[in-house]
C-alpha cells in the first residue's frame, strides 16, 4: 500500500509568509514537488549560465579572424558549456520532472525515500558550484582562477598532469563525480517510487508512459553513471597520487579513457532524451484527443533502446582506428537501436493522425520536436555508417546532429512539458500570446542555428576551433547560425517574462486545464502537500477518463 | 472543477490484494546494480591492463593468494545468515553472538588486506605509482576493501545500539538490507580474488 510519507515538518511558529521563513521551509524540504521545482530551478539557472557561454561563443565564430576571445578562452567556454549543459542543465531538468510528476502520475503521496531526495538535489547543486568554483580557484599554467578546457569528454592524456597543469581538471572530475552521486541517489529513488509506491490497480501495464519512461531511464542512469565516476576516480587518482591508467608514457592507454567515457556516455545522451519522449508522449494525445497509438510499443520500444543503449558506445570512436570488426559490429548495433527510435516516431504520429488536434503551446512545442528529432536521427544513422563517419568525425556535422537531438529535442521536449504543467505545478496558466512568441522565435532561430552546421561541416569546418581564416566558404553560415542566436536568445525573454507574469498574474488554471486523462489532473492546482486527500484506485490506463466518462470507461475494452 | 477531493477512482476495486514490493528491497537492490556497475570498471582495468606492466614488479613475483583472508570474508556471510535468523526468532542474545562474530570475521579481513598492502609497499615497493599493475591492483582492491570499511562501520554500529539495549527485533527489515549489501561485498571478493589472484597470476 503506499503509506503516508515523512511531510515537511516545518516549525508552527514559522511566520507564513516572511522571507525568511519561506527560506527555511525551501531550503529544509523533503516534498518532492518542492525537491522538482527546485531541480527546476537550478536547471534553468545553469541553462542561462550555458547559453551565454553558447552565445559567446557564437559571437567569436561570426565573423573569419575574429579576436573577441582567445584561443584558451575558447577552449574552456566549450568545455564549460557542454559539461554545464549535460550535466547541470539535462540532468537536473531530468530528475526535476521526475520528481515532481512520478508520485502524481502514480498516485502516491510522496516518493519511496524523501531525504534521499533531498540529498540528492543537494549533493547535485554542490556539484555544480565546485565546478563552477574553478574559475575562481582552478590554478592553471598562465596564472590562477581558470576553468577546466579538456573538453566536455576530457580526453586522455590531455587530461594528465603532463598537459594539463594545475587544479581546473580536478574540478571539472570532481565536481561531476559529485553531481552523478546526487544522479544515481535520485534514480534509485524514482526505481523504488516506481514499484512500491503506485496506488491500488496502478498496474505496470496502466502505468502513464512518461512513468515508464523515466523508469528505464533511471535504470539507464543505474547502469552508465557510475562508470563515468570509476573513470573520474582513476583519473584522480592519476593525477593526485601519481598512478598510471591514463598515463601513456608510463604504459597507460588513452584509449581506455575513450571506451570508459562513452560507456557512460552514448548512455547519457539517451537518459537525456528520454524525459522528452515521455512529455512527447502524454502531451500529443491529450491535445489530439485520443489515447496514444500501440501504447505497449512506445514502452516496449522504450525498454528496447535501454538495453541496446548500452552497446553502442564505441560509434564515438570509429576514427580512433579500432579493428575493422569491432566498427562493423558498433555500426551495426548503431543502425539497430534507430528501430525502436523509429517505431515511437510512427507511434507519435499515428496519435495525431485522425485527432482532433489543438495547437496550444505545449503541442506546438511537440510538433517541432516532431520535425527535429527526425532530422536528428537521420543525421544520426549517416554519422552511425563509420566509412561516413571517418569524412566528418569531429566536424560541425556532429556539432549540428546532437544539438538537434539535445536542444531540437530534449530542451523542445521540456518546453512542452512546462507549458503543460505549469498550470498544475503554480495553479495558474502561462500566457497564449508570449508562448507563441516563444515557441516561433525559438524554432526559428533553433533551426537557422543549427541547420547550417551541417553544411559547414561538410564544408569541412572542424569543431572546437576558435577561429577561421575567410575564402573557404563558412563565412555566410556561420553568420547565419550567429544570427540564429539572436533570435533564440529573444525567445527565452518571452519565456522568462511569460513565467514571472503568470506567476504574479496569470489566469487561474483550475484542476485539469487541458482536460487529461492522468492522475495529476485530479487534484488541485498545485497540489496540496499530501497530493491526495484519498489515495485514488484505478481501473485503466486513462483513470481520469473513467471518471468523466462513467457509462464509457476504458476499462470495459482491456 | 469537479473533482477537487479527488475521490476514489472507484471504489468497486477494493485496495484489498495490492501488496508492492517493499521500497527499501527495491532501493538497495538498484544500489546494487549501480554498485556492481562501478566494480565492472575496475575489473575491466584491471584485466586490461595484465601483462601490460612496463616494469615490474610483476602480479606472479609478489602476490599470495590471500586464503586466511579469503575464507574469513565468505564465511561471514554465513554468520550473518545466521544472525538474521536468530533475529526472527526474536532470540537477541543468540544474534548479537552472531553478529559479532560476523563483525570480527570483517575486521580480520580488513587487517590481514593491510598486512598485504604493507609487505606489498615496504618489501616489495609495489605502490599505485610503479605500474600499471600497481594502480589497477590498488584500485581495485581498494576500492573492495573501502566497501568492507563501510560495511564494517555500519556492521559495529547494529552491534553497538543492540548492546546498549536498543530493541533490535524491531529492525528485521533494516538489518535485512544490510545484509544484502554484506553479501554484495563478498560476492565482489568472489570476483576480485578470481581476477587477481588466480587469472592475473
Ligand atoms: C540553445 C542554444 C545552444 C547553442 C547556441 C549552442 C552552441 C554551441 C557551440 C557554439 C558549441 C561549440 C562548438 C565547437 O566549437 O566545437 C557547442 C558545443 C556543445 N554543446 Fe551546445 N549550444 C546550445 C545548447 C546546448 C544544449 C541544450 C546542450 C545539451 C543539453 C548542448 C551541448 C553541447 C555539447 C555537449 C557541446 C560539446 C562541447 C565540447 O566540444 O566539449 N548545447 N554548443
């Protein structure tokens, strides 16, 4: 049964409504939704801090022999920013609408191990800030108070004493190692939500997809985190105790490094697409008013890409120069795992076809994401082809292919998710009009972004180069993808001003706003502390439909 | 709107046969697997890494099969076993009797693998910076011998409150996890004493 959790014990004498107090009662918490929003929070924080490095650096590559920023400064802004974005953006957003919609979509009162949550989210914030710290205290070879340039993948020997001096490296290990703790504690967490915690008749076969889905993510994140931090571990120990793993004069193999990484991290990137396919997959059928199409496929196809997610890793290396059978079976396994990739968009799609479709804005973000994930996953099988991938390893081709898969669609997947519950998490709406200025000037620049980085990579525009000499033909498409920026830098304004209006004044959303069919939408907006007065029994995978619907329940079809 | 109280969803399904897992058993089996994940790293270093050595010394000249140590760790899982099913039994004074023993069986191993360590530093200067078989070796047991500290800590402090009277029959389901991850961390030993001592020798 799941039993009335631990609740915040906050002290009667707490003045309601005094700063102060406030603090203390946010600071203190083991409410999961408060542990989501401010998951949230922190993630949208490290989202600006990311983007204006993102911007920074687009600023730098606009323009052939551009000297706004320096060689070095180059190499820690992309560093920073794509460990920033994987990990201080991506996973907390992750464990952030984990937290909050698991134990509402499940209809429990809280999740299996409250502090845990708690330490959790801490343990990540920490993180963050020891990594961020770096710039203040990371000695480096020219003075003190630099950041980590080894690439968000730290490649070795780069990474070793030798070439790396200083303390910038320990921070970018360190601090990550000590995020992915606060990562694994909360995935264990949602894992024992997930099967213990589930209200009467909450069967796994009725279970709403998005709780599906971050169950095989955080089964995911089980599996592929803690081989990132054993690598974290040896290379500390390399560098600080003097051993040998990654050394290459002293027997050591770069190599390893490569293949420890992308275990965790082909892994990775999936755990981050994941909380999108499930947003995806609850918004598009509410707002085509019918129930998903195949629902055992998208969570069978699911499970499917968490096993095969787990050998695919080595495609990251085909230009390393392994054995030609060794590609040959990573090629393979690649090109495999675009299947069950495939039969969710085919799912998605049928959803919507024949609907009665509205285009709010939480739909308008599934379409694009839709659109882009596509293009990603195309992309994807030509780099997963290794003769292919041998011409445009490295090059702003792979740049343009993952960020359609991480900002095309993860951040487009979660926009979608926050237009559509944010009614329930603030009990009030965003507004229409600013999310359509959102959502436009953002697909827009997005596309213009990042469109043209495929053909400067088949120009062959190498990555991570802080500047190009003119004549070669980039010129007009980096100014293009520059230009992008500005337009997706505006559209976040909209976000970011919709977000404090619709706090302060935004239309009252009432229980169920868009007329859904999960259990979140059965209680109030927000919802009280115990999320339910009575714990809810359930018949079907649709129980809010079986409510509204008495004499045409679901139940009577399965 | 209407269904502010949210009701029950229906009621005609009686909450009477649902009976989930047990979110601690599902808590510290995932920890387990994450656990086991992080151990899969090492090994794989470690065999990576065999013969590898570009000076020695190498595993075959300076490892002893650690028996003593060995045979004291497995059979603790036996002890704890045993423990625990005193424990069901309501007898305390039978488990706490158990309980030390497994204790005791722990800290022997702990000593007798610093034993190793200190002949493996002081005579045959085996340390984590001579080789790649030095820091694979002291990785990977270290990184086993860390987590028999931790059991080992959590193992002293059950036996610590049960003899100052906390009532520990009540914690069957607590000390039941423990004891999982007590056999997790010899059945990492299985693992480890196999790739170090018999396939890496
Ligand atoms: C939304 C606007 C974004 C812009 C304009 C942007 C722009 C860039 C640029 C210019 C680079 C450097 C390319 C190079 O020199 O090689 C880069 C690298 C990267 N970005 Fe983004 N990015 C954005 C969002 C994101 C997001 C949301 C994520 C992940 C969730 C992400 C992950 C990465 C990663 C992993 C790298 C590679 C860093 C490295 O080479 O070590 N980016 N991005």
């Amino acid at each position: 049964m799941a039993s009335v959790s631990h609740h915040l014990d906050v002290p009667e004498s707490q003045p309601e409504s005094s700063l102060s107090g406030n603090m203390y009662r946010w600071v203190s918490t083991v409410d999961h939704k408060r542990l989501g929003l401010l998951y949230a929070m922190a993630a949208l924080l490290f989202f600006v801090i990311g983007g204006t490095q993102a911007t920074l650096m687009r600023m730098q590559l606009a323009v052939p022999n551009n000297h706004l920023i320096s060689p070095a400064m180059y190499n820690r802004l992309f560093t920073m920013h794509g460990t920033t974005m994987v990990f201080l953006v991506g996973m907390p957003l992750l464990a952030g609408f984990a937290n909050y919609l698991v134990p509402l979509m499940i209809g429990a009162r809280d999740m299996a191990f409250p502090r845990l949550n708690a330490f959790g989210f801490w343990v990540f914030l920490f993180g963050g800030l020891l990594l961020y710290y770096s710039y203040i205290g990371g000695g480096a070879l020219y003075g003190s108070g630099s950041a980590p340039d080894v690439g968000w993948f730290a490649n070795a020997p780069l990474t070793e004493n030798a070439f790396s001096r200083g303390t910038s490296t320990d921070y970018w290990s360190l601090g990550i190692l000590v995020s992915g703790l606060g990562s694994v504690a909360s995935a264990i967490n949602v894992i024992a939500t997930v099967f213990s915690m589930r209200c009467p008749g909450m069967t796994l076969a009725r279970m709403p997809i998005f709780v599906w889905l971050m169950l095989v993510d955080s089964w995911m994140i089980l599996i592929a985190l803690p081989p990132l931090s054993a690598a974290q571990i040896m290379l500390t120990l390399d560098r600080h105790v003097g051993a040998r793993f990654f050394d290459t004069q002293a027997g050591g193999s770069a190599l390893l490094w490569q293949h420890f990484f992308w275990i965790f991290g082909h892994p990775e990137v999936y755990i981050l697409i994941f909380p999108a396919f499930g947003t995806v997959s609850e918004v598009i059928p509410v707002f085509s008013r019918k129930p998903i199409f195949g629902r055992q496929a998208v969570v069978a196809a699911a499970v499917a890409i968490g096993f095969i997610s787990t050998s695919v890793w080595a495609h990251h290396m085909f230009a390393v120069g392994l054995s030609s059978v060794t590609n040959t079976f990573f090629a393979a396994s690649t090109l495999l795992i675009a299947i069950p990739t495939g039969i969710k968009v085919f799912n998605w799609i049928a959803t919507m076809y024949g609907g009665k479709l509205r285009f709010e804005v939480p739909m308008l973000f599934c379409c694009a994401f839709l659109f882009q994930f596509v293009v990603a996953g195309l992309t994807g099988v030509m780099l997963g082809v290794a003769p292919f991938n041998f011409q445009l390893h490295d090059s702003y081709f792979v740049v343009g292919h993952f960020h359609f898969t991480l900002v095309g669609g993860f951040i487009f997947g979660m926009f979608a998710g926050i237009y559509y519950w944010f009614p329930k998490a603030t009990g009030r709406m965003l507004g229409q009009q600013a999310g359509r200025w959102h959502f436009w000037l953002f697909c827009i620049g997005f596309n213009l972004t990042f469109l043209p980085m495929h053909v400067m990579g088949f120009l062959g525009m190498p990555r991570r180069i802080y500047t190009y000499a003119p004549g070669r033909g980039w010129e007009v498409w980096n100014m293009m993808a520059s230009i992008g920026v500005a337009f997706q830098i505006v559209g976040l304004l909209f976000f970011f001003y919709n977000v404090i209006r619709s706090l302060r004044s935004g239309p009252l959303a009432g229980d169920d706003p868009w007329d859904a069919w999960t259990l979140e939408w059965s209680t109030t907006s927000p919802p009280p502390e115990y999320n339910f007065e009575t714990i809810p029994v359930v018949r079907s995978s649709r129980p809010l439909w079986d409510l509204k619907h008495p004499n045409d329940p679901d139940w009577r079809y399965g | 709107m209407a269904y502010t109280a949210s009701p029950p969803l229906d009621a005609t399904t009686a909450a009477t046969e649902w009976k989930p897992p047990d979110r601690g058993t599902v808590g510290i089996a995932s920890f387990i697997v994450a656990e086991t994940a992080l151990f899969a790293i090492f090994v794989a270093a470690y065999l990576f890494y065999l013969g590898k050595s570009l000076n020695g010394p190498y595993p075959r000249d300076v490892l002893t099969v650690p028996v003593t140590a060995t045979i004291c760790l497995l059979s603790s899982s036996g002890t704890i076993v045993m423990a625990e099913r005193a424990l069901q039994r309501h007898q305390t004074g039978p488990f706490r009797l158990w309980w030390m023993l497994t204790t005791a069986l722990a800290a022997i191993f702990l000593v007798m693998t610093g034993m190793e360590w200190w002949k493996l530093i002081r005579h045959d200067h085996l340390t984590v910076s001579t080789n790649c078989f030095g820091s694979t070796y002291y990785g990977l047991v270290g990184l086993h011998a860390s987590h028999v500290i931790v059991g080992l800590f959590f193992l002293t402090l059950v036996l610590l409150v049960s003899f100052r009277g906390f009532p520990i029959t009540t914690q069957e389901r607590r000390i039941k996890l423990l004891s999982w991850y007590w056999h997790f961390v010899d059945a990492v030993w299985v693992v480890v004493f196999t790739v170090v001592y018999v396939i890496g020798r």
